[in-house]
C-alpha cells in the first residue's frame, strides 16, 4: 500500500506541471495574442511620440494628421488580433487538462499492473537472507530430485561384454560386502556408464567400510556422484557430504566449489562469491572446477552487488627472471645486468596486478624484488599474497617460500 501512495503521489506531481501547461497552451492563438499585444504597446508608444514630434515642431500639424491616421489603423487590427487571442483562449475547456491527467495516471497503472509486480512485496537484504535459509531449508531431497529428472536413453549401445563384467561384480560384492576394492572398483565402473545413482550408492559402501578412515576426498566423491545424478542439484544429502568432507579437510577444492554451487541454487550469491573468489585465484587452469567457476562468477558477483572482472585465462608459462636468466647476464656490465633483471620483474609484477597469477609467480616476484633489494616491496607484495592466497593453504606455502628465500620470514 506504501507503494501505490509514493507512486501515485509522484505520478500526480510529475503530471501537474503538464496539466498546467496545457491550461495555459494556446497553440498558434497564443503565439498571435502574444505579437498583438506587442504590437497595441508599440503603436500606442507610436502616437505618444507623434504627439511630442508635433510640440517639438519635427513634423506639421498636417503630417502629424496622416501618421496619427495610419498608426491609429494598425492599433485597432492589432487591438482586434488580440481581443480574437482572447476569446479563443476562454473556449478551451477546464477539462481537457484534467483528462490527459487521468488518461496518463490511469493508462501508467494498468500497464504496471499487466507487466509489473504489482504484489510483489520489498526485499531488504535481512528478508532476503531469511528467505535464501528458509528455500535451502526446504528444497527437495535427493531422492525426489532424482525423481523429477526424465530418463534419457543412451546415444551409444551398450558394451555387453563391460555390462557382463559390471553384472558378475555385481553379484560378487553381493556375498562379499565388506569388500573395499571390489566396491571401489564398483563405483568406478558404474560412474563410468553413466549410472550415477548406482555409483553413489556403492560409494556410500565405501564409506561404511572405511568408517573413521574416511577421507575427504571419498566424501566429496560421494558427493560428486550425488550432484551428478541429480543434473547439476546440490541436495541435502550430497551437502552433508560436502561438510563431512570439508570437516577433514577445509580445503578440499571439489567440496568448496559445490558448495559455492549450493549456495547459488539457493538464493546466496554473496557465499558463493567467498568461496569460489578465492578457489580460482589458487587453481591452475587445469583444474576441473575452474571452467565452470569462471562461466558463472561475474553473474554471481553482479547478483551479489559486487563489482568484479574476471582476470583472463593464463597459459603462458612463468614470467621473471630465472637462475638461467641471470647466469646469462654474466657477461653484461653491472648496470646492464640490473636493467635487464629489474626490467624483468616490473613486467612481471604489472602483469600480476593487473591480471593475477599463480602462486609460483607470486613467490618468484617477491625472490626477485628481494634479489634487487627492493625489500620494502618485496615485503608489499608479500603481505598481499597473503590476502589473496589467505583461504587456500596451499597456494600461500607456495608463496610462503619466495618470501622465505627472499629473508622476509623465517
């Protein structure tokens, strides 16, 4: 209802500006009267002046006569443009302004109502939030998932002999059910078809037999095989197993990056954002979950209301100054030698700013800028790798240890 006030009431302001032009409009009539009141000024102004030509003794009476004769000509015409400006001025109807506003209001209304959301109510971002808890809370489960997605038939015929084989391991693991191998070799073959459902049932098998010598790799399997069977669908299940697997292991990327994918399917743009922001920034673009990372992060940091670029995909090998490099220089002048080694660097250290890298190149910039005594930026760089590669232990060691041949920690 607050709606509809604020929107009425900006409508009538915005409206009343032009009713009242409108009242005021008089078209071609206006323009005339306007000119024909100039024109009753001027020739009044005009027998005035005759009048004091005549006194002064510039003209005759008889010419003072003639010019007050024509003067007094176009007054009236002019007199009578305006008394017909007037006149059309008072036959425009009250009306015709206040039908314009009731037309515009009227017809602004209905095409909201028709291509609007005239009921949809207000998201701060609190509400927002509670809804995002309350879809995760109560999205389908796996098994009703599954249940929605139709069959597809196989585009390529079946090996029957592996179908032979997959059916005798089958029927083996039946008698033997606490058999690791033959299940870890179960999963891998129904995964293999296409039969996911069936893999990750196995895999849970897996998990039974290992108990507490699960990994976190085997639970984010597990949950891999879950997602997979169920189109793309993080489901409850499938995320308690990302948290069993992010338990052991926090940084287990495949866990991390389905649960970034969890937290977009239900209405949390800015988590997904936290978590994959980071995975990318510490993967190599070989990584199996770069890909699809870097398809969807812009959309989901523009969700978010973040502003953010995706940095273009690198391939080319590692920049900076090797040991060969400077073994090279050996035979150059001191100052020809730095030239080339600090020219080396800063290009390097351009390309990381503007574009990022890897950690290897982190840690080889911040050796370099060391190996030149720039100390202070080496020490610069360092703390900001350590912002960017914070959330990925692994990524920071790799930099941690250019900081380390650098002197810059022990």
């Amino acid at each position: 209802m607050t709606f509809w006030i604020i929107a009425i009431a900006l409508a009538l302001l915005s409206l009343a500006p032009l009713a009242v032009a409108m009242r005021r409009a008089r078209g071609l009539s206006g323009t005339d009267e306007s000119r024909a009141d100039i024109e009753v000024k001027l020739y009044k102004d005009q027998l005035s002046e005759v009048d004091r030509d005549e006194a002064r003794g510039v003209l005759s009476a008889e010419d003072a006569k003639r010019t007050r004769l024509e003067i007094s000509r176009r007054l009236l015409e002019a007199d009578k443009a305006r008394a017909g400006g007037h006149a059309q001025r008072k036959r425009t109807p009250i009306w015709a302004a206040g039908a314009l506003v009731v037309v515009l209001l009227g017809g602004g209304v209905w095409l909201y109502s028709e291509l609007g959301l005239p009921m949809y109510q207000d998201l701060p971002l609190q509400r927002r939030i509670e809804l995002a808890a309350e879809n995760r809370a109560t999205r389908p489960t796996q098994a009703e998932m599954e249940a929605q997605i139709p069959a597809t038939p196989s585009l390529e015929a079946p090996d029957e002999r592996l179908n032979n084989l997959l059916l005798e391991l089958r029927k083996a693991l039946e008698t033997r059910p606490d058999d690791l191998q033959g299940h870890v070799l179960l999963v891998r073959n129904e995964a293999g078809l296409g039969n996911f459902k069936a893999a990750y049932e196995a895999q849970a098998d897996v998990l039974r037999i290992k108990g507490d010598a699960a990994t976190a790799s085997d639970y984010a399997e597990y949950a891999d095989l879950m997602i997979m069977a169920a189109n793309g669908y993080v489901s409850p299940e499938a995320e308690q197993a990302l948290t069993n697997a992010l338990r052991r292991d926090p940084n287990n990327a495949t866990s991390i990056y389905y649960s970034g994918l969890m937290f977009a399917q239900t209405g949390r743009p800015d988590m997904t954002f936290k978590l994959w922001q980071p995975l990318l920034a510490g993967s190599e673009p070989t990584d199996p979950w770069v890909p699809p990372i870097r398809a969807q992060i812009e959309m989901v940091a523009q969700a978010a209301g973040i502003r953010y670029t995706l940095p273009p995909l690198s391939t080319s090998p590692l920049a900076g100054p090797t040991a060969a490099d400077i073994e090279n220089a050996a035979d150059m002048t001191p100052e020809e030698r730095m030239e080339m080694i600090r020219g080396m660097v800063d290009g390097l250290s351009a390309r990381l700013a503007n574009e990022g890298g890897s950690p290897e190149e982190w840690s080889r910039l911040i050796s370099s800028l060391a190996m030149l005594g720039e100390t202070q930026r080496a020490k610069d760089i360092w703390n900001e790798a350590q912002v960017i590669f914070g959330p990925t232990p692994e990524a920071l060691a790799i930099v941690k240890d250019g900081a380390q041949r650098a002197g810059l920690i022990e």
